[in-house]
C-alpha cells in the first residue's frame, strides 16, 4: 500500500453463528474440523467461503452469551446418544425458542455407526451412497428416532436437501462427521445459503442514521491513575446490573459471561429453596471451606461443567422437594397415629426379649411397627410392636378406648436387653410411640 492510499471500507459485515449443544457432543472438535485443525482450543474461528470477502465468524461460547451475539445458531446433537435428546439439549432447544434464533441442527459423529466407511469431507450424500445398506438402515432408523423427538417439542425438522423452506417452520438436519469431515460442506453451504437470502440488510454497512443508542463507558487508565480504583468501579457498576438478595443460591463464576449464565438459570420458576446452597463454577473449594460448609449446613455444588452443575442442583432441589413432601406426610401421621398407653395390673405375661402384656390405649392408633419409648424413664427405647390381639383376634391397628394384648420386639441388642420390673414398671404407664413425642 502506498502512503496517502485510503482503505476502502467493507461493503458487508460477517454474518456470526454460534455453535452450541450438549457436552461431549463435538461442538468443538466441529469447529476444528471447519479450520482444519483439531488440537488446539478454540472459541471463535473465521474461516474463508470463496473470497476474503465472504467469511463468517463461528463462536464456540456459552450458549446465553452466544446465542444473544449470533445471526445464526449450529446446534450439535449425538447420534450415536441412545437415550435419545439429553435435557441440556432440551433446554437449548427452549433457549433457542426464547431468543427467537434461526437454527440448523448439526446430527454429528455419524463416523461412529458400525461398519461407516469414512470419506473425508465429503458431501453428506454422496458418503451415504457408499456404505452397504445394513448401514444406510441404521442412519435412517436413528434419524427417524431423532425427528419424532424433536416434533414431540414442537419442532419440525427433515433432512436439508429435503427441506426447500428457508428460514420457514422446518428446520434442517445435517448430518455430520467432526473426525473425517462428513457433511461439513453441506454444513457450510447452508450456512452461506440461508444468510445470504435472509439477512442481506443486516450484512450491509449503512452510513445513513438508524437509530440512536446509550453508549457505555470507557474507562482510559493513564500512567499514574489508580488501577485498583478503576477496576473496583468497574466492578460494580457490572455487579449492578444483577439482582442481589441475602437468601437464595449463592453463584460464584470465574468471569462475567458464566455468571450471566449461571443467573440466567437461576431466575427459572422452581429454583427458590429454604436451604443454603453456593453453585460454583469452576471454583476451587478449600479443606476448610468444606468443613466450614457442612457445619452451618451449607450445600456446596461444583464442576468445570456447566450442565453438569445444573444437573447437581436439580437433583438436590428435586430432593428437597421429595424430602419437604414426605415431612408433611409424616406430621400428619405424627398427630393421628401418636398413642399413649397404659399398662393393665396383672397382665403382663412376659417382661423380657418379647415383651408380653396388656394395655388400655388413652390416646391416638396403636400399629404393628410403631416404636415404643418410655418417656418418664428418659425415652428409653423398648422395641416396635410386633402384634396386637383384640378379643383373641390379631389385628392390625387398635383405637383409644381399647384394651388390647401387645407384643414389644426388641430391634437391636439394646433394646433386646430391656426388662420390665428393671427398666420400667406398673408406675410408668405412658408407653409412648417416637412419632407421638413432639405431639405429646
């Protein structure tokens, strides 16, 4: 270039696609494929489409982040997953529906079905043609699987060279080989295809007024500026932008795009729960906190994954939910089977390792299995209740006002070792369930 030369600006800016899905699915080892260069990590990748000028940029990010930038989404699913569409995927699905993202669907690793000759980087059709029809079969079957549970969630999708509609209500599938590059070209195609039909007026650079937009800052340090002043200011003026209460989950990220992320989940209906919780990622925890953690009694979930760290709490939430559920069963089993009962004079016809004896029941239901304590000798515990006899009759259960014959096994050792006239007698005439001791 020679001095006084003027660049010429672009005419058209690069459409952006986001590749997302679920892990270990080859989002990117895709993205390698599309460099040609599978062993060094990656988040973004231009890659040439003809000329210099026709190039698009491909992001390997967190799909909240990702999704929000992009023009066009690639979303990778396993075909080789036998169970079907992983939640993560499902959520993606939903997450995509939010944002309102055109989106093509990446059916990778089809290099993994049986007895697949690779070809590499070869059109999708024209690979199929060369594998034997016990492998054309198979493709078809997991694609069929595939394309019934995407319409379960109201997606219509087919295969792309089936699909005529772009940017319509069917969505294409391309199937894709990430190792030997299967079906990349039909990717790309796709790409530059629905971008260049759909989007021409958002490609093109246009210097007339628009619309007007709030700037933000831009902090300039100089050489003798306070760095730790500015950095704190910077801060919290992103800190600000978020909610911050003093219950609820505690999120630690180690930058700002995961912990928008991280948020995001959070505010799902469902998330609120009466225990403390701290989801960190990727975070390491110390001895100490871990100590520190179990003694207030404080969850912590931590993984290098960010789905595997949702699948964590949702477990636990799920638990807490089931543990809350059986609570609320278990006080109204406490208030309507707690039992009092009195011993009968001259009716009791073993005092030891099989307790036999009389009782009148002064208050609540008496069942086989309920636990029996002695509360005026320091709720000593005596065994559970292994039959009840009413009118010489075995029964199950018996009410207040009855006079029944039990039979107290003891559950362990300890309890085998009670003896009446020893640890209790006549005068301790409450025999009262575990479930009745809060009642009583």
């Amino acid at each position: 270039m020679n001095k006084g030369d003027t660049v010429k600006p672009p005419s058209n800016r690069k459409p952006v696609s986001c590749i997302i899905g679920d892990a270990y699915t080859g989002k990117t080892t895709l993205l390698g494929c599309i460099r040609g260069n599978n062993s060094s990590p990656h988040f973004s990748a231009h890659f040439p489409a003809g000329d210099a000028e026709r190039r698009m940029l491909v992001l390997d990010n967190t799909p909240f982040r990702g999704l929000y930038l992009c023009d066009i989404a690639i979303l990778v699913v396993d075909i080789m997953h036998d169970d079907g569409l992983h939640p993560h995927t499902i959520d993606l699905l939903d997450l995509l529906k939010l944002t309102n993202k055109q989106f093509i669907l990446a059916l990778n690793k089809i290099d993994m079905i049986h007895d697949w000759k690779t070809c590499p980087n070869a059109p999708f059709r024209k690979a199929l043609l060369q594998q034997s029809k016990d492998v054309q079969d198979e493709f078809h079957t997991r694609l069929s699987k595939f394309v019934s549970q995407f319409k379960t969630h109201g997606l219509n999708t087919d295969l792309y060279y089936k699909n005529e509609t772009i940017g319509g209500q069917t969505f294409s599938i391309v199937p894709t080989s990430a190792i030997s590059g299967e079906g990349i070209p039909d990717m790309l195609f796709l790409l530059f295809k629905w971008t260049q039909k759909t989007m021409i007026p958002k490609f093109t650079y246009n210097h007339e007024y628009v619309q007007s937009l709030r700037p933000s800052r831009l902090s300039v340090v100089k050489p003798n500026d306070d760095l730790d002043y500015v950095n704190k200011e910077a801060s919290e003026s992103i800190l600000s932008r978020f909610d911050t209460s003093l219950e609820g989950v505690c999120v630690q990220a180690s930058n700002f795009h995961s912990l928008e992320a991280l948020l995001k989940i959070m505010k799902t209906p469902g998330v609120n729960i009466p225990y403390a919780a701290i989801l960190a990622f990727p975070a390491r925890v110390t001895p100490e906190a871990w100590q520190l953690a179990h003694k207030l009694g404080v969850k912590i979930f931590i993984s290098d994954k960010m789905h595997h760290l949702f699948d964590q709490f949702n477990r636990y939430k799920d638990n807490i939910t089931h543990m809350n559920n059986n609570k609320d069963e278990n006080k109204k089993d406490s208030a309507d089977e707690a039992c009092v009962l009195k011993i009968m004079p001259n009716s009791v016809f073993n005092n030891k390792d099989s307790i036999v004896l009389g009782v009148n029941i002064l208050q609540g239901i008496l069942k086989i299995g309920n636990p029996i304590c002695i509360p005026s000798q320091m709720n000593i515990d005596i065994g559970r209740i292994a039959s009840i006899e009413n009118n010489l009759k075995p029964v199950y259960r018996a009410e207040k006002g009855q006079q029944v014959f039990i039979k107290i096994v003891g559950s362990n050792s300890e309890e085998r070792q009670k003896m009446f006239g020893r640890h209790f007698g006549i005068d301790d005439e409450l025999l009262v369930s575990h479930n009745a001791r809060r009642v009583i």
